[in-house]
C-alpha cells in the first residue's frame, strides 16, 4: 500500500466504552499495524449534555488494557491536534462560515417547539414532515428572511442553529464502501442537518469531516449505525472542495480527502 496509513477511533465520553466499540478500536488498530500505518484516538466530545465526567479517561485507561496503543491522541500527542473535538472550535467556526460563505450552509432561527409544532401537524395528516429543501423557506432561517431581519435576530440575541443546505433538486449521492460496494442515495430524502447547535459546538457531522480532513485520515472504519451519514458526508466534501475552489484557501478540501470507508456489520 504506497499511501500513508492513518485511521481513528473517536468515542464519545458519554459513558464507559462497550464492546462495539472495542471492536471498532480494535479494527482500527490492526488495520494500522498490518500496514504500518497511524492508530489515532481521538475524543469527540461535543454533545455536552450527555457528556460524563470520567468517561475519557475510562476509555483511554480500557485502550490500554486491550493493549490498543494509540499513536497520536490526547495523551500520545502528535502533529495534528488538539485531539479533543471541544479543543477545535475555531477551527469548526472557520469552515462553518466558508460553507456559508459558498451557500452550502444557512443559519435557521426556529425554536424546537416551533419544529416540533410543524412535525405534530405533518403527522395529524398522516406525512411525515422534515427540515429540508421542501419546507426549509416556510421556516425562520437566513434563506426565507430577509437579510435585515436576520441582522434583528442576531442583534436581539436570539440562538440560532447552522444548517446544512442540501441541493434543491434532488441528485444522486454515490458512497463507495469497501464491505458493500457503491450505494447510491437520492438527495430528496434527506434533511438539512443541523451542522452547528445553539451552544456553537459543532455536530457530529461537522467536526466529523473537518476533523477526517486535517488529521489526514485515510480510512474511516467505522459500525454500519453510521452508514445513513455517509451521504451528507460525501456532500460534505464536495462543498467544502467547490468553497476551496472560490476562496483559493490555503489548506484545500480535494476529492482525495474523502478516505476509504469501511462500515462494519452489527454481527461478525
């Protein structure tokens, strides 16, 4: 394999680490080993309101009971940290604003009850109703308002969500995975995730790409519970490579960034 090697496990500290994880750690590891390549160890810990204290170094104190020894991370260190998502803010906040900057991304204003009013009404009909390129310009956000009355809501200090702007008509999203081939999504089922909570921490979504990205992460194994995400990441990419391509940025996102995925199954 010409190519450097490098993949990451990235538990959340929400909790002691289970077996599954253990098995993605694992997966991970032996794969860098096999050949020579980077297992790093990265905390994702984003998702404040689930966040134990204790848990990271639960995890990190499993690792190396499992004899899984990361070769960058928290306490390994390396060239590309800080290795702790909640450590990387301004890093997040500077993508986030060039996908704005491009389009790809818009700031929504609703409030859960309002979201959830609309998600109640949907279902008395008998829909099903989601945030999305359909309902997005019925909904509080920078696409349906004016760009004086976002300034007012920004001014009054009102929270507000980053959302990420999914292509009007629906295209055709291909994922290449290594268990399962090519799967192909049409972009019409799927919503436009919340890329930045009301906090200003990132999602799962964001940090996840933008951190793949500048780690130079070159396989993502990963459990197939992430599988339904893998279309609004290779979307991701593609956004961030086009806001590049205008910006003439100085760290550029390329086709060649999307690493190879590897989803693996609930049973082995």
């Amino acid at each position: 394999m010409s190519a450097s090697v490098r993949v990451r496990f990235a538990p959340s500290p929400t909790g002691p680490l289970h077996m599954g994880g253990v098995r993605t750690a694992l997966f991970n590891y032996l794969y860098a080993k096999k050949h020579n390549g980077t297992f790093i160890l990265r905390v994702e810990d984003t998702d404040q309101a689930r966040f134990v204290e204790g848990a990271e170094a639960y995890i990190e104190e499993s690792l190396k009971w499992c004899g899984f020894e990361p070769d960058e991370g928290t306490k390994a260190g390396g060239n590309h940290g800080p290795y702790r998502q909640s450590e990387r803010s301004e890093l997040y906040l500077k993508e986030l604003n060039q996908l704005m900057a491009t389009g790809h991304a818009y700031k929504a204003f609703d409030t859960a009850e309002e979201i959830a009013a609309k998600r109640t009404e949907a279902e008395a009909n008998g829909d099903v109703w989601q945030y999305d390129a359909k309902t997005r310009l019925s909904m509080r956000n920078s696409l349906a308002l004016s760009a004086a009355e976002v300034a007012q809501l920004e001014s009054e200090g009102h929270p507000f969500t980053v959302r990420f702007k999914m292509p009007e008509s629906g295209r055709e999203v291909k994922v290449s995975d290594e268990i399962r081939g090519e799967i192909r999504v049409s972009s019409s089922v799927l919503d436009d995730k919340v890329l930045m909570k009301a906090d200003g921490l990132p999602t799962y979504h964001l940090a996840n790409v933008v951190d793949d990205h500048h780690m130079e992460i070159s396989h993502v194994i990963r459990g197939e519970e992430w599988l339904p995400s893998a279309p609004l990441h290779v979307l991701l990419y593609e956004a961030f490579e086009n806001g590049c391509l205008v910006l003439r940025c100085t760290f550029c996102f390329t086709k060649r960034s999307i690493g190879t995925r590897l989803h693996l199954p609930t049973c082995l």
